[in-house]
C-alpha cells in the first residue's frame, strides 16, 4: 500500500506541478500582450502628432455644383476646385475677398490656402444657386 500512495501523490503532485507552470507562464504572457498595443498605440499617436503635414482636399464642380458641398479642414491646409462641368464657373466669397478664382473653363483649378480659423461660404458668380461651405478648424 505504501508504493500505491507514493505513486498517488506522486501523480497528484505532478499535475499541480503542471497545472501551476501553465497558469504561470499564460498569466505573464497575457499581460505583457495587453501592455505592447498600449505603448504602440502612444507611438502611433505621437507620430500622428508630429508628422502632421498640411493636406489639399478636392473640390470637384460637375453638375452645376460642388462635390462636397461642404469640408472640414485644419488650418494650413488647402481646397483645390476642379471643373469638370462643361460650362465656366467663378468661384468666390459669399462675405469678404478670402476666396477668388479666375473665370475657369472645363479642366482648370483653382486652389487656395486657409490660415485663418473660420467659416467660407462660396458660390459661382456666374452660377448663384452654385454654393459651398468650407470649415476651418
């Protein structure tokens, strides 16, 4: 009997042996999994901080109107409107002079940079009903 109750505990220490290295070896490996997209997730945002470039959003003018009628951008960054209409358009200010283009037939652009905070209404002087929104943030 005695060989019988060292083999029993033998075997029961053995899987608690086990048992405990694959508790302890999963718990190390689940945390440190769960801190590395943490520090990456803080590298990618200062990145995306410090690399900020300012950026050209596109206008497109087809249709007798703008596509988007509206865009957000950042200070710094630029519109570009593109005719693609058969017809000319102007592009201008609604209030004040910020935005003014030259007469432009099919396939020309006209592009402007914003650096200062605000809200551009615009339209088509030719075209009145032709109206757009650019939000400066």
């Amino acid at each position: 009997m005695s060989k019988k109750l060292i083999l029993v505990f033998s075997l029961i220490l053995i899987v608690v042996v086990l048992f405990g290295c694959t508790q302890g070896g999963y718990n190390t490996t689940n945390s440190n999994t769960q801190t590395t997209p943490q520090n990456n997730n803080i590298q990618d945002q200062n990145t995306a901080v410090t690399t900020s470039e300012p950026q050209n959003y596109p206008i497109n003018i087809s249709n007798f109107s703008f596509n988007p009628q509206e865009v957000k951008i950042k200070v710094g960054d630029s519109v570009s409107w593109l005719n693609n209409d058969s017809m000319q358009h102007k592009v201008a200010s609604v209030s004040g002079n910020e935005i003014s283009s030259e007469l432009l037939p099919k396939g020309a652009s006209y592009k402007h940079t914003f650096n200062t905070p605000g809200t551009y209404t615009y339209y088509c002087t030719i075209h009145t009903s032709m109206r757009g929104t650019i939000i400066v943030e």
